[in-house]
C-alpha cells in the first residue's frame, strides 16, 4: 500500500451527493489518521461558496496536474477516505499553498 503525507496531491473518486456516480477528481491530502485519508477535493469550476481556494502550477513542489487554467480546491467538501480507494498521486504542494487551505478550510 502506497504512503500519502500531508501536502500530496492524489487521485480519488468522489460524489457529492447521496446516489451520485462517483467522480474521479484531484484532491489534497490534508491529514492520515488509522488507515483514513482527510482530503479537500479539487475542481475547475468555481463553486457558488466564497470557501474555495484557488491553485495552479506553481503552487506545486513536485509533479502537478493537467492544469490550463487555475483549479479551486473545495475546502467545503472536505471528505475521510481509505486509503485503498486513492487511484494515484500526482505531485505535492508548496509549504505556503498547503498553508494557505488549512487556514480556511
């Protein structure tokens, strides 16, 4: 089994809302506690709610996403997930953007 820390940027499957198909998205591993990941899934569209962050590139240590434009990290939706369930990671956040959805979410 893989090892996620605070700061990496994963892939995992989310939904929602009770019945939805679940999606794929990016997500920000916020804390591991006994198996469980805390995540702060990510989108690119910009949520009705004033508690989104935004990041794009250069908010990575390492690795990225796909990124064309900003993504808004859904700090609203924060979600504890298996760690079986992670699809894969993609990279890691600066210090400060990791800092930076702490605070508010």
């Amino acid at each position: 089994m893989s090892t996620y820390k605070k700061r990496d940027v994963v892939l995992a499957p989310f939904s929602f809302y009770q019945g939805d198909v679940p999606k794929v998205r990016p997500a920000i591993v916020l804390s591991e506690e006994s198996g469980e990941l805390l995540l702060a899934p990510c989108s690119r569209r910009l949520p009705d709610s004033h508690s989104a962050i935004t990041i794009d590139l250069d908010d990575f240590e390492e690795g990225g996403l796909e990124l064309f434009e900003e993504s808004v990290v859904l700090v609203e939706h924060l979600t504890k997930m298996p760690k079986r369930k992670i699809i894969s990671k993609k990279g890691r956040l600066t210090k400060e953007a990791f800092t930076k959805i702490v605070q508010r979410g």
